[in-house]
C-alpha cells in the first residue's frame, strides 16, 4: 500500500535475518532492508525471542536473496571494531553503527561518574524504558502501560570514550587497512575479492594482542 501510495519513495524496511525475509519485504516494496536480530551489544532477541542468527552468517544468506531481487542491505548491529565493519561491507551496502560511538561526546545520555570514570547513559530500542518512550510498537508490543511488556534490549553505561571525530578517523582508518590489504579500491571490489573462512576460538585469540601485559591500546 505505500509503495502504491508513493511510488518514488524510498523504503527502509527490517530486520531480517533470512533469504525469505529479504524477499518478502522486496516483495512488499522495499528499496534497502536491514539485517541483524540481536547482534546488538545492548540487544537481548535471541535470548527473550529465540530469533535470529550470527550476524555474519545472516548477511551471507540475505545478500544472496538481495542479489537476485536487486534491493540494498544495512547491516544493523555487532559493529564492535573496524575489521567487523570492513567484514560487513563485503555483503551489505552500508553498517549502522550504535555502541561503538555510544561513549562519544556527542551521543545522547547523561553523563555519570562512577569510581573516578566518566560514563555514559546506553539503552537498547527494546530495553523497558525505550519501550514506555514510544519504541513497543517495534517489537509487537501496544504503548499500553498498564501491560507487561517482554524487554528485548537492556539499559547499560558506556565508558566515556573520545570525540566522535577521533573515534570515526580510527575507524575509517580500519577500514582503509582492510580494504588494501585486499587490493580494493573501492566497496565493489572489497565484495568481488572477499573470502570467507571459519575461524577457530584459538584463531581468535591469536588474532588481537597476547602474552603481553598491555600498557597502550591502538586506539590511544
């Protein structure tokens, strides 16, 4: 119906996390989907719902269905560093990034100090206070207050972290590494030259900083 309604307008629709998912909302008019249910640092679906899958492995099966029904894909949640978003441009077309610039400056919350720390107010959209703001809806729930309403998300704090700039400049920073290290120019060739492998806890470990007492991070 709004697609008929408005035939030029752009529609964002999700979250899906499946090939049928994507094809339904194509189907139903939408110009770029959202992938992701429950890769949130704040978000608790999988656990409250039981839905959704690695968020890796959802957008390797929704970029194949976007593929054939020529439609874009967000990649909405589990961005905690640059290599995850490197790793999500290779199947999606753009990342939506929250607890990673949760900390900034310019993000909402109030600013809390706890042990000498300075902290910042976090909340998930599915979180209860969310919900009683006006998101229960989202999640399939009516804005009745008087009604139990199951949380998928929690209200948590977030370090403190620098300014937004800094922390983007680190990120593009990542993101540059990444795509040169594969010999891509740009985000179509970063797609064309990506490889898939699974990797082993063991491998991840080896993967960041250890045997080592850590003074200074690369992002200080």
């Amino acid at each position: 119906m709004l697609r008929d309604a408005f035939p030029k307008l752009t529609i964002f629709a999700g979250n899906v996390t499946s090939a049928a998912g994507v094809e339904f909302l194509a189907d139903c008019g939408a110009n770029c989907i959202k992938v992701g249910q429950g890769p949130g640092s704040i978000c608790t679906t999988r656990i409250v719902a039981g839905v959704g899958i690695p968020q890796m492995t959802a957008l390797y099966v929704a970029s194949r269905a976007a593929t054939k029904k020529k439609v874009a894909l967000i990649a909405d949640g589990g961005i905690t560093k640059s290599g995850d978003i490197v790793k999500a441009l290779t199947l999606a077309n753009a990342v939506m990034c929250g607890g990673i610039l949760a900390g900034c400056p310019e993000a909402p919350g109030e600013v809390m100090e706890i042990s000498g720390k300075l902290y910042k107010q976090y909340r998930g959209m599915g979180s209860q206070a969310a919900m009683k703001a006006g998101s229960a809806a989202r999640y399939g729930h009516t804005p009745d207050m008087g009604r139990k309403m199951a949380a998928e998300g929690v209200e948590a704090l977030k370090e403190m972290s620098g300014s937004l700039d800094r922390v983007l400049t680190q990120l593009i920073g990542g993101i540059q590494s990444g795509m040169g290290y594969l010999g891509a120019a740009n985000l179509v060739q970063l797609r064309e030259k990506a490889r898939y492998i699974r990797v082993s806890p063991a491998g991840q470990r080896e993967a960041g900083a250890h045997d080592v007492v850590e003074l200074k991070t690369g992002n200080q």
